[in-house]
C-alpha cells in the first residue's frame, strides 16, 4: 500500500505558518501564495522535501525536513505537521520504530491531528516499536475516527468488527464502517456487506444490506466492476451520494452508539 503524503494545499498551508513562525516574510500576507513568492527559507525545504518524497528519494526529503525541526520558532500544529511527514518518510523507508516515534512526536505537538493519530494507531497495531500493542491501537483508531480520518473510521470499524483490541460491537463497528463507507472508502464498503450477510445473531443479518453495499463497491472498481469515467470523482474516494441509490445506506445511528 503506497503511503499517503501531505496535500498541496495543506502543504502551502503549512509552508505559510513557517514563514510566519521563522519572521521570514514581512507585511500583510493575504494569501500562501505571497508567503510563496519569499524566496528561500524553511517553507522552500518543506516544498523541496515534497517533491523529493513524490521522487521517492526519501533520504534527501528527510535531510531537508531536519533543518525545518530545529527552528525553534514552529508552532505546535506547524511542528506536527513536519513530524507526521517525517514518519511517513521513515515508514517508506522501512524504518518503523523511527516512523513511530516520530508520529508520537506529531500527536505530542498537535493532540487534534487526526491524521498523526491514526498513523501511530497503524504502527501499534503493525509492531513499529516496541512491541505490537493492539488496545492501543484501537485506542487510536477510535480517537482519529472521531477527529474524521476515514482511514481510522475503516480501522476502527473493522476492529470492532472482529473484537481485536476491543469488545466487538457490530453496532459500532457499522456506524464506524458506515462512515468511511458514505466517504467513498471501499474496504469499508466490503466489510459493511460481510457484517450483514455473516452476521451470526439474525436481528443483525441483513442480506438487502449486504447486497446493496457490494453493489456500491463494485461501482468503485472493486470485484472486477466497471473503470470510471476520466472526468468522474476519483474511484475510491466518490461520496455513496453520488452512486445512485439515494442514502448512504446501511447506517445503523445516526450518531455514535
């Protein structure tokens, strides 16, 4: 699974609050784009670490990321961000134990980035440390979905799912995946149907439900279904709302249980 990395426009968020943080552009700044246009300085590294990441030269974003850490005029937030990317670059490399200290790092700094939360969830459950520690992770996961990470929604559906790390809860685990589910996330989609066609307890089976969400993912591509159309929402991120059917279906509370 290739490894997520920071949006451009996030990125020119981010690369705006160091310019502010390091007092390295001056005036009134009415945009990212005149924080930009200021010439070399830590956003600069923070873009040129980008595009080395996107390059998959990992090693040299990491060397450009690291002058940016010891400016000690970053803000919590603007730190957690640079953290989070480092952990990513770490994890491509294949250096879990640093990735993981890294994002514990980024979750310190920032406790509202969902998406640092849900990437050390990852790295309990996965063993990037110490020890693999799955009721932390699920911990996480639970913390990340409700800060609105649709990774974390799946993972934390799927793990209430199953009882792994957690009391399983078919209720909850349907809200969580149903969630993920309604923002486009297949996986989610797939585990939505195995919950109502297996489901063991007869009040929770629902074959109807469990057809219609395999039908939904099959409309994303997933079981051999049909490519999308060039000019359509990406695959696997197109909200249920817009793949026929009305509803997202399948929700079991319209808040969490």
């Amino acid at each position: 699974m290739s490894m997520p990395t920071t949006t451009p426009a996030r990125l020119r968020h981010t690369a705006c609050r160091l310019l502010l943080a390091g007092s390295l552009c001056s005036g009134a700044l009415g945009s990212a784009l005149v924080c930009e246009a200021a010439g070399p300085d830590l956003a600069s590294l923070v873009q040129r670490a980008k595009a080395a990441q996107e390059a998959g030269d990992t090693a040299l974003a990491r060397t450009l990321i690291d002058p940016v850490l010891r400016a000690p005029a970053l803000d919590g937030a603007t730190r957690a961000e640079i953290y989070l990317l480092r952990a990513r670059l770490f994890l491509e490399e294949g250096a879990p134990v640093s990735a993981r200290l890294d994002a514990t790092r980024a979750t310190r700094h920032d406790p509202t980035n969902g998406e640092a939360r849900s990437l050390l969830a990852r790295l309990y459950r996965s063993g990037g440390g110490p020890a693999t520690d799955v009721e932390a992770s699920a911990r996480l996961y639970l913390k990340a979905a409700r800060q609105g990470v649709i990774e974390a929604q799946r993972e934390a559906g799927a793990l209430l799912l199953e009882g792994i790390g957690m009391t399983a809860d078919p209720r909850k685990a349907r809200y969580w995946l149903g969630r993920a589910a309604a923002a486009g996330d297949v996986q989610a989609m797939l585990l939505l149907a195995r919950s109502y066609g297996d489901a063991v307890a007869p009040e929770l089976r629902d074959p109807g439900r469990a057809a219609d969400w395999l039908r939904r993912a099959a409309a994303l591509g997933a079981l051999g279904g049909s490519p999308h159309a060039a000019d359509g929402p990406h695959p696997r991120h197109a909200p249920v709302s817009t793949l026929g059917g009305g509803s997202a279906g399948g929700l079991d509370e319209a808040r969490e249980p």
